[in-house]
C-alpha cells in the first residue's frame, strides 16, 4: 500500500456495492474482544473526525481482518457444515498467532492497520483457502495484506491533510489471535449487516 497516494477516491464508486439482500460469506478475524486494538482504532478515528464527510468509519464492533472472501453462499447447508469442519481440522493442529497492530497505511480507498508480521497469520489464510475449496469454491485470488481497516474514503479528496493528521505510525499493540470466523454479509457493505456463522479456535487457544 505504498507509495502515499495523493488523492483519496469514493470506495463505493469505484468498486460497486453488494445489493440490498444480497449475501456474501467471509472468513475474518475478528478483533472486538481485543480491547488494546479496538482502542488503538478509536484513537485513529478520533484523529480522523475533522473528515468525517469524506470517511466512513469501520464500527468497532466489527473491527476484523479480511483472511478471505469466499462470496455466495452454498445452496446446501451440509456444504456449509463441511467448510467449517475443514477449517476447525486444520486449525486445531495450530498455535495462536502473535502480531503487532501500528503501522499505517494509505490506500486510495482506505485508511487501515498493517498487521505484522504478515506471515503469522498464514495458518488463517491458508485453513481458509483450504475449507473453501473443499466445496468448490475457490473464494478471492488476489494478493492478501493482512490489515485493519479504521476508516474507508466515501469522496474524491486530497490524502495529504489526512496523513498529516494521523500520520504514520501510533503506539503499538500486541494481540494473540487465536480464532477465524465465518461471516455472513447482507446487503450493502456500509450497513454492517453481519452474521458470526462459525467460530474456529486454534489448538492452541481457550476457545471450544
């Protein structure tokens, strides 16, 4: 996500939105029960607040990290059943993954936290990739960049007085993760219509 760019775009515009009822699954990360995290996004949206109308802000609630999308979901519930039984093999023969959430990083549509280092989390992607193929589905196929995204443009703006305000690192944050989740998108991405389908611990972790 580099160099700087100098212009921040409409997200929603040069990318399209989901329709109103159309659903989409994911495997994320999800962040919400990190509270040295989800305050280290607040501190950043705070700093972001003076371009509110040129932002729109990822709810805390939700903060995550993308591992893969796997788009429609299948007709048939058993499929469902076996891509999260796949994950959950897969995961359970695995440690908890230890990371560092500070750095930012610009992307012309997002402002978000690199997650590092990125191969810690490969047992996530790679478990993903694997329970998603096993009901062929292939799911994305573009480069991953493990991330949290604390605000995504809504306008066509100048980058240079965001990245002045927040700048390019804040102080570090530790996490352990130690559980994937299946999620359920409904509708357009801004309304935050999600649905925890599945919670997949590592072997590792105090989760069941």
């Amino acid at each position: 996500m580099s160099p700087l760019p100098s212009r921040m775009v409409d997200r929603w515009r040069v990318r399209g939105d989901q329709l109103p009822g159309e659903e989409v699954l994911y495997w994320h990360i999800l962040l919400r029960d990190h509270p040295a995290v989800v305050a280290l996004a607040e501190r950043a949206q705070e700093r972001l607040v003076p371009f509110a109308d040129g932002l729109h802000f990822t709810p805390l609630e939700w903060l995550h990290i993308t591992t893969l999308v796997v788009g429609r979901p299948p007709d048939d519930e058993a499929q469902l059943k076996m891509t999260a039984d796949v994950a959950r093999d897969l995961l359970e023969r695995a440690d908890p993954a230890r990371v560092d959430v500070g750095r930012v990083l610009y992307h012309p549509e997002a402002i978000v936290l690199a997650v590092e280092p990125r191969d810690a989390l490969a047992r996530f992607r790679s478990a993903a990739q694997a329970a998603t193929r096993a009901v062929d589905v292939h799911g994305d196929v573009a480069p991953w960049f493990p991330h949290v995204t604390v605000a995504y443009s809504t306008a066509d703006q100048p980058a240079a007085p965001i990245i002045s305000a927040l700048g390019r690192r804040l102080p570090s944050a530790s996490l352990t993760l130690d559980t994937l989740q299946l999620v359920s998108q409904v509708g357009p991405e801004r309304s935050w219509n999600w649905r925890v389908l599945g919670e997949i611990p590592t072997g590792g972790s105090s989760g069941g």
